[in-house]
C-alpha cells in the first residue's frame, strides 16, 4: 500500500491538532512541542514542514494546512 492510500498517523494528527491551537506567550507554544509530543521543537518543524506537502494532511484539516501554507510562502518572499 502506497503513502497516500494509508491514513496519517496519531504523531501527524497530533502535530496538526496542535498547529490549532493558540498560545499565550513565547515559548509556550515550544513547551508543549516538548511536553505533550516528547519531540525537540526542531524536530517538530520538520515534520511540520514535510506535512504541508503531504496530501493526506491537507485532507485531514484543510483549513489549517492552507493557513500554514500561506504562512511558509509568505516567509518564503520575504526573503
């Protein structure tokens, strides 16, 4: 079975489930990378990355994965 055929699984969605929230300060969102994921904001990055570009994840949560997207490419040309 091939990448696409097969579901995101419980990291990705969490990393998304995350992506959706709001955070209070900085560093708050960095403390909950590391606490709640058990992974290095580095890391998490990455994956996050890697995940805008995966179609699955843009079936799973649309709205969020098109916010991030915008976001990336606005980043993008700034510089």
């Amino acid at each position: 079975m091939d990448q696409e055929r097969q579901p995101l699984g419980e990291r990705e969605l969490r990393v998304l489930a995350l992506e959706r929230r709001g955070f209070p300060g900085p560093g708050a969102k960095e403390r909950a990378i590391r606490e709640e994921l058990g992974l290095a904001p580095v890391r998490y990055y990455q994956l996050l990355n890697a995940l805008l570009d995966d179609p699955r994840a843009l079936a799973a949560d649309p709205v969020t994965v098109n916010r991030l997207r915008r976001v990336r490419a606005a980043r993008r040309t700034e510089r």
